[in-house]
C-alpha cells in the first residue's frame, strides 16, 4: 500500500495502472496524474529501461505543461517496457494489446513519445478511438515530422537570449540527441543564424567548432544512419557532449542526463531542455547559482503537446504553429520575469504559474 502511495500529493495521481499480459511479454504503466483541467494528455514511451517512477515524474511534467499551455487537458503518461526497435508485427501487436487495455480508461489520451511514433499511435486510436499525434491520413497533425518541439524551443530561446543579452547570430549550439526534438531544433536555430557545433546520439557525439551542416545531419539520419557516420567533424563518445563549448546547449534525449556529479562540466549560458526532466533538481540549482539560465522542460517543450491538443480538437498545423509560438514566448518571458523579480530559478517561478493554473480548475470540480 504504502508503496503505491508513495508518490501520492495534493495534486495526484488519481490512478496507476499496471497492465500485464506474459502470453505477449507486455509490462506496462499507466499513470494519469491530475485530470482538474481536462482528461490528461501525454505520451506512450516505449524503453527496455522504464520505470514506475519515470512515469510518475512525466505525467507530472504532462500536468504542468498542459497547464501551463492553457490546454483543456490534464498530465498523464504511460510506458511500455521493451526494444522499440522489435520486429514491426510483434510491436504492433504489442501496442495493440496495450491500447486495449486501455479502452475503458477514458481520461487518458496516449500520444507519441520515445520508442513510439505516429504509426504507433493509429494503432492505438483504432483500438481504444483516443490518440494525438497521429498520421495525417486519419486526421493527425505529424507533429515529429514538422518539427513542433523543436520549433517552440526556438521560439523559446529567441525570447531567453534576449534576457541575457545574447545574439542567436553566431551563438554556438550544442545538442544531445538527435531525434525527432534535438533536429528540428537544430533547423529552426540555424535558420535564425545559430552555429551546430556539436551533436550526439547513441553513436557518440559529432563537433566541429567551426559548424555543422544542419540540413546533412538530417537527411543522414533520415537514411537510417548514426552522426558518427558523417564524414567530417571529430568524433567523440558520447558523454562528450556535455563538454562541448557552447552559449546553448539542449537536453533532447533521456531523463536524468544531467546530474551533481558532472553538471559542473557544462560550458553554456543558456539551457533550454527539450528533454522532459534531464536535469536532477541539484544539477539545475548548480547551474542557477553560476547564472545559467535554465528554461524547464514543461515550458520549453510544450510545442508537442500543444500540436498535440490543438489536433484533438480538429484544428490545423497552421493553427498550431501559431499556438506554440505565442504560449512558448509569453510563456518563458512571463517565467523569466518571475524568476528575476523572485530571484528563484525559473523552475520554481514556472511551477508557481502552473500550479495556480492547476489549483483554480481543481476548486471548480467535484474531488479536489
Ligand atoms: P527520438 O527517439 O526521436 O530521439 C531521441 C534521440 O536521442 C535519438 O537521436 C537517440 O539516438 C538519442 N539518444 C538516446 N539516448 C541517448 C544518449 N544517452 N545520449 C545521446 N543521445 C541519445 O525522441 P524525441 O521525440 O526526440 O524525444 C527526445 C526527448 O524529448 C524525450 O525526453 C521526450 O520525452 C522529449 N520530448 C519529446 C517531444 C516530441 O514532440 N517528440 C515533446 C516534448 C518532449
């Protein structure tokens, strides 16, 4: 009892859910968090390396970044243990017997996150009608495919750097991992004048202080291919990443990535996270005392979902675009303010923000 309670506040979660079914090998979590705003939206991860607690701790982000966007929708989040790059049939399968489990739990739309895509999420729609993020042909917004994410953290960061007095003209990127989030926000900086000097993904890390052509990583990683494979540059391991000078550097990969023992590697002024919790709490408070500015995962990184909830309702990509733009950039001017007036980082004065969000829908339902 105690344990399953363990992660139990004033905000939730209202349920955890275990799904099994050892006839396919599926082990899954389900944890919808707080629902006052509206049923939670968030995504289905699929990892061998999934926990309990990661998914208690994305759902959580969900209700934050859903609140914070100003999205009718709640935070949850689920995970799916396994080897996302299984056999297409037997995942398939998997997700279809996972989605089916999930049919009666109403107040949980899956969307896409690591390990999952669009495909993903039609199969999971045709099983249960509820999924975001799904392919243009049965009404999605591709959301991977246009860049949602990555072009909201550019949104975010135009408006960061003017706080700190930094040009994007010449500003030296760094970015870790680089899936559908770390290449798109990689396009979208270096249209407004930022240099790629460095980039990493399970095969290493790639820099070159002089700049990497953006468009060519791209399209190498749309052939299938890792950043190491590139035939100029330095090749490093992939830790190496987090000593890349730089003046921003994004978390686009895994949870946890920076922690007390190496975020005094970090040579950057601005981090935007478009990983949802990359940082440990510690780490994030080192970076704040030596004033670099950190613009938490659940403001920086809204673009998805709000593509994601502007698509439930029917709207168009045009329209979605224009959302993540103006939510991103009050957003992180509003939480920037804050945090200078307050002299708190700017995760503490963006969770005071959602979290009035949150409490206000909550005193207007039945079960606070
Ligand atoms: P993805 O699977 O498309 O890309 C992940 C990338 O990270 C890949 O290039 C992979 O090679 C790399 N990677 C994995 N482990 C790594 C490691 N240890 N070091 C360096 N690189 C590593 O995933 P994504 O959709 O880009 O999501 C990345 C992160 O952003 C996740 O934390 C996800 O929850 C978060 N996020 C995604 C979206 C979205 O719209 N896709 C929105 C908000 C937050």
């Amino acid at each position: 009892m105690e344990d399953t309670f363990r992660f139990s506040d004033s905000f939730g979660p209202s349920r955890i859910i275990h799904v099994y079914r050892p006839a396919l090998g599926l082990k899954a979590i389900v944890v919808v968090d707080n629902t006052a705003c509206g049923p939670a939206i968030g995504g289905a991860r699929m990892a061998p390396d999934v926990s309990l607690e990661e998914c208690f701790r994305l759902a959580r982000a969900m209700t934050w970044k859903n609140a914070a966007a100003g999205l009718p929708h709640g935070g949850g989040k689920s995970v799916i243990f396994g080897d996302p790059s299984m056999d297409a049939a037997a995942k398939e399968e998997l997700i279809r017997s996972f989605a089916g489990a999930l049919r009666d739990v109403t107040d949980y739309i899956p969307g896409p996150d690591m390990g999952t895509d669009e495909r993903c999420m039609a199969w999971v729609k045709d099983e249960t009608g509820r999924a975001v993020g799904l392919p243009g042909v049965v009404g999605g917004i591709p959301l991977d495919e246009i860049g949602a994410t990555g072009f909201g953290l550019a949104a975010c960061v135009d408006v960061a750097r003017e706080c700190i007095g930094l040009d994007l003209k010449g500003a030296r990127v760094a970015i870790q991992g680089f899936g559908a989030v770390g290449k798109h926000a990689a396009r979208f900086l270096a249209n407004k004048g930022a240099v790629l000097v460095a980039a990493s993904d399970t095969s290493g890390t790639l820099a070159d202080p002089s700049g990497l052509d953006v468009g060519k990583l791209i399209d190498l990683k749309a052939a299938g291919r890792k950043l190491c494979d590139y035939d100029k540059g330095t090749k490093l391991s992939g830790d190496a990443i987090l000593d890349a000078d730089c003046e921003i550097w994004i978390p686009a990969a895994r949870p946890d990535v920076v922690r007390a023992d190496n975020v005094s590697r970090l040579r950057t002024r601005l981090v935007p996270q478009g990983a949802n919790i990359p940082f440990t709490p510690e780490a994030e408070q080192a970076l704040h005392d030596r004033g670099i500015v950190v613009i938490p995962d659940f403001i920086a990184n809204a673009g998805g979902v709000i593509c994601a909830a502007i698509e439930f309702r029917g709207g168009t990509q045009h329209e979605a675009f224009a959302y993540i733009e103006e939510r991103i950039r009050d957003n992180t001017r509003a939480v920037l303010e804050e945090s200078r007036r307050q002299s708190t980082p700017p995760r503490a004065a963006a969770l005071a923000l959602a979290e009035r969000r949150v409490r206000s829908a909550m005193a207007m339902r039945r079960w606070r």
